[in-house]
C-alpha cells in the first residue's frame, strides 16, 4: 500500500513542481507540503484538499487502504 505522503510526492515530482511551487499554488506552507510528504505531525484536512486539489488529485485516491 502506498501511504498519502508518497502519492503526494510523487504527483508533484511527475509534475515537475517543487515543495516551494506546490506550497505557492495551494497556499499552505511549505513546512506543511513537507509534513504531508514524510507522514509527520498533524494535518488540516483543508491542508489536504489544498494540495490534492493543484496536483489534481481526489481525496479520496489519498485515503488509505483503497483500491488504485
């Protein structure tokens, strides 16, 4: 199974974009796109939909345990 930080990193890294440009694009930190990548700390959902919304991701590709 491949965890939410991964998927995160690895959209963004297929999309060229670094942590910086991603945290510009869906205004949330950049401390925070790098707490989302490694799995630390707590996260704000609307930090999540942020994020997955510029890598055009849907939520619910990132929750765990469900079937690609």
């Amino acid at each position: 199974m491949t965890s939410i930080g991964a998927t995160i990193a690895d959209r963004r890294r297929g999309l060229n974009l670094t942590q910086q440009t991603l945290s510009d694009l869906s205004g949330v930190s950049r401390s925070t796109v790098q707490a989302l990548e490694y799995g630390s700390g707590s996260i704000r959902l609307e930090a999540l939909t942020a994020v997955a919304e510029v890598l055009g991701l849907h939520i619910g590709v990132l929750r765990p345990g469900q079937a690609r």
